[in-house]
C-alpha cells in the first residue's frame, strides 16, 4: 500500500485522485540541501500573501546577443548562476538562471546557420543544458550524465538544420533536474527560417515567447520545492504572477510552453479563438482554430490573436482551468501586414517504419521511496536500452501502465521529432497534430509515434517530462549506430 510520504511526491501526477492537505514548506532534508548549496534559507510554515491579478506587466524575455558572429557561426557565452527575482511584487526570491534573467535569454537562431554556446557553471553544484526538442549531436545534446563542474563550463554546438519551431532549453542533470528547472534554469530557443519568414506571419515585436509555469512560495516570499507538485498554486507568466500585456489592435504570435516540471495546463481566452500554427517541431500544415488548448508539460504550441476585432480598451483574459493566467489589454491601434496563410507547411513523408518497439512507463512503490521505471527497470546510465540503426523509421508504441493510482505521464525523445499515429482505443489528442517531441500519455492508455533517426550517432535518451519521474528514475538510453 501506497503511504503518505510517497503520495506527497506522486499526489499532483494523479490528477486529483488524491487528495492531500496543503504543504507550506519543502521536506527538511530538500530544503536543508538547497539552503546550502543556493544560499537559501529554509522556508517558514505559511504561504505567501495573496497576489493582485493583473497589477504587473509580463515582461517578455531578454533576447541573447552573440559575442562573435564572423567565423559564420552565431557565438554565445551564457552563465549559470543564482541571483535574486521580483516575482511577487516587492520581493525578491533567489533563483536559479541562465544569464541571470529568471526567464532565461531567449536566443533566436536562423535556419542553416549554427550555434555555438558556451555555458559557464557558476553554481556550488553540477549542471547541464539540454537543447530541447533539437536535432544536434550527441556531445551536445545535454545528456543526464554530461555535466559541468562547479567553476567549469562547457560548449554545446547546434547546428540549426531542422526546419523553423519553438525549442527550449532547460536543465537535465539527474536526479537534479526537476529542483533545477523549478528554480529558474530554463528558457527559450527560437529556430527561424526564410521559407516561415515568406508566409508573412507576425514578426518581431508581435512574436513574444511566454513560458507558462507554476510555483509554490512560502511566507517570506521563497520558493518552496518538494512536497506535493499539486500545491504549487501560484501561475507564472515570463516569471510574473497573473500579468497584463499591452497589446495593438493587429494580429499577435505568441509562442506558449508549458514548461512546469509536473502539470497540465488548458487553456482558454473565455470562447475567443486561439489559431494554433505551429506545434512542438514547428509550423502545422494548416491553420486550426481553438477555442481551449491543452499543453502538458514541455509541449509547445504557437498560437495567432488577432487583437484587430477588439475595440481599444478591451481586456482578455488567458485562462487554466485553475483561474486567469494573463490578462491582455487592447491600448493603442497599429498597421498590420501580417498574415495567416490558409497553408502553412506539409509534414514530412517518413519512409516505412522496418522496427516496432514497446515502451512502458511504470513506478515501483515497494519501496521507502518511489522509483520510476521504463520497461521494468530504472535508469542506469551504463545500459543502453535500445540499439537504433542511424537513418531507421521505426514505430514505438508507448504504454502508461501507472493504472493503480492513475498516473499520467509525458513521453519526450531526444534527438529527433516524430508524428503520433494513433491512440489505441481513444481519439487523437488535439495537441497530437504535427511534429512532436513530447506527448501527453493517460494512465492505462497507449500511442504510437513515428520517427526517423537521421544524421547522428551516439547515445540519447528518453523518458518522462514529468521531471520528478525522470529525476526518480524513469528514462532510459538509445544508441544510435552506423
């Protein structure tokens, strides 16, 4: 039998089977580890005071310049470091960032042009970079074990030949991963290309990135991590708790992730529809309309406001279903010449799949502590899992079978994108459309996705973006060989 002291961890993936009281402060022993390696102090009982919706403006996130741009390489040096954010207004909580923006800088690529950056670890403990959702190789794509060194830094090369998306970049040292990524390590990569630059979509100014995200704060105004995920009650947008936009009267692209370590977010703009363009691995083949749009952890979606039917002085409020998330606020009129194109781009034809392979997600909870599972087993980095021959179309079909408790999980595969087929039994998901590299998977159920192993070889892995499963053991390894 399942106690107490495991449902904590497990309570908030359960969907609301579970029903547990409040938590005002991490575990002793996770905020006594934090204390001493980030400086923080340890949480008091309490939460903190009740928020005023809409009385800050959501900050968009601060776009990374290169140091070096003339070897035909965009060059970035970008430190990991802790500081302090105003997330609540008037007070200043320690975090975790890339480049000392609570939102880490967002670093726009261009297609066909690669990257290099080097992330310089200025913490007292190890960290990394993981690319997500992006086609480089395996020495760079951040892999759990790849680490940096406190006082050490490391060179990550993107090459940029995989076709214009919404990628983000966060932290995927394990066992660390899911407290790294609450305490600010994450932020956005931006692939732009010539042929999405032709379709005359919003640009610039109106192509704002939001990283939607939950947090739990105690009396003093800290983060509090540990405990049940459920209870983080406070929304964030861009790091800012139930912000207003000011926006024109014209058309908007906003580029929303979800990107919680442990939660489904869905969304609406109270019936307005949202035109969806774009998905994980980039543009769609068309345009669809939303009217609620559901994003699991680590999935992205870009979406297309027109403001222009609104008179000046209309408020629309972005919603979960747990209460206002942003408010955007109609102030001022703008010329428009951007459009949205009744095509977009077609998805690629993959060859025929030669392999079928199962994947399952599981936890063993005989024990003192939870432990994640993939196949059977937990993650050990000696072991690869899966050997892929490079160039192979292949078809996984992956299974929840955390049934007992109804845990539901996200599926994410480094390296390439891939297309969801079916779900056994169930219709496709809305956010199932397009290029995928995470996919939302209900305890008890299966989908199947396609997916071709192109260019590189090494070892990546995959696993669940719930990240207190994969930081418990749930990912497992795939070499790719020649």
């Amino acid at each position: 039998m399942l106690n107490r002291r495991r449902l904590l961890t497990l309570g908030a993936a359960a969907g609301g089977a579970v029903l547990l009281p409040s938590v005002g402060s991490s575990p002793a022993g996770a905020h006594g580890r934090a204390a001493h390696v980030h400086g923080v102090r340890p949480a008091t009982t309490g939460r903190a005071a009740a928020v005023t919706p809409f009385t800050v403006r959501m900050p968009v996130p601060p776009v990374a310049q290169p140091v070096d741009t003339a070897s035909g390489v965009d060059v970035y040096r970008i430190g990991i470091r802790s500081t302090t954010a105003e997330i609540l207004p008037g007070v200043r909580t320690p975090v975790l960032t890339y480049g000392g923006s609570f939102v880490g800088p967002t670093i726009r690529a261009r297609k066909g042009r690669p990257v290099r950056v080097t992330f310089g670890n200025q913490l007292a403990e190890h960290a990394n970079v993981h690319l997500h959702g992006a086609h480089v190789p395996a020495s760079s794509d951040g892999h759990p074990m790849d680490v940096i060194a406190p006082g050490q830094a490391r060179q990550y090369d993107y090459p940029n030949t995989q076709q214009g998306a919404t990628l983000w970049y966060h932290d995927h040292s394990h066992h660390l991963e899911a407290e790294h990524v609450y305490r600010g390590l994450h932020g956005f990569y931006v692939i732009e290309d010539d042929d999405e630059r032709l379709l005359a979509l919003p640009s610039g100014g109106y192509d704002v990135p939001i990283l939607l995200r939950d947090a739990l704060f105690d009396a003093n105004g800290q983060l509090v991590f540990g405990g049940n995920p459920a209870d983080r009650d406070v929304i964030l947008a861009n790091g800012r708790p139930q912000p207003y936009f000011p926006v024109a009267a014209r058309k908007y692209r906003f580029r929303l992730l979800n990107g919680t370590t442990e939660r489904v977010f869905t969304l609406n703009l109270g019936g307005v529809p949202l035109t969806q363009i774009a998905t994980d691995g980039g543009l769609l083949p068309a345009p669809i309309p939303r009217t609620e749009l559901e994003l699991g952890s680590a999935e992205r979606a870009d979406v297309v406001i027109d403001f222009s039917r609104f008179p000046l002085g209309t408020q629309l409020v972005l919603a979960d279903t747990t209460g206002p998330v942003l408010r955007f606020d109609v102030v001022r009129s703008a010329e428009d010449t951007s459009r949205v194109p009744d095509r977009l781009r077609a998805l690629p034809t993959l060859p025929p799949a030669t392999v079928n392979r199962e994947v399952s997600f599981s936890f063993d909870l005989s024990g003192q502590a939870p432990i994640g599972l993939m196949n059977g087993v937990p993650y050990d980095p000696a072991r690869n899992d899966f050997t892929v021959k490079r160039g192979a179309t292949e078809i996984w079909r992956i299974y929840n079978a955390d049934t007992e408790f109804s845990i539901p999980h996200t599926f994410h595969m480094h390296l390439t994108q891939f297309q969801v087929l079916d779900r056994e039994g169930l219709p496709a998901m809305q956010q199932d459309v397009g290029l995928k590299d995470t996919v939302q998977v209900a305890p008890g159920t299966a989908v199947r996705v396609k997916a071709t192993f192109t260019e590189y070889t090494g070892r990546y892995v995959y696993h669940c973006h719930f990240l207190e499963h994969s930081s418990a053991g749930m990912m497992a390894t795939m070499e790719i060989v020649p």
